[in-house]
C-alpha cells in the first residue's frame, strides 16, 4: 500500500506499525515525535498503531546545538 512519509510517497505493508518505520529508517524512538494524519502519537503507542493506504506520516527529529 502507498503512504507518504515526510512528503515523499512509500510504499509499505498493510498494517505496518509505527514502530517499523522507526526501524526501517534507523530512527531512534528517543529522539523522533511522530505526526500520523496531523495527529501526534504517544511512545508508547508507536507499536500498536497501524499505518493504513494513503496514510501521511511526519517523522521529526530533534538536533541540538546552538
């Protein structure tokens, strides 16, 4: 199925959870809030939401510095 990641369309599993996609991209789960349909997911809920067709996903990392 399609969905979009940080605007750039993906093609993924049916049901793929949050949590793969952290993997898939080598994204630690510390430093990353994610954003699915505008809505901001909880930690703890990034390995039991689904990614459904057509699904736009934000992943934001935070960078230190100054």
């Amino acid at each position: 199925m399609q969905i979009v990641i940080n605007g750039e369309k993906t093609e993924v599993e049916e049901g793929t959870p949050v949590s793969s996609l952290l993997e898939r991209y080598h994204l630690d789960p510390s430093f990353i809030v994610t954003e699915v349909n505008s809505i901001i997911l909880a930690k703890e809920q990034y390995g039991s939401s689904q990614l459904k067709e057509g699904d736009r996903v934000e992943l934001i990392r935070f960078m230190g510095g100054g």
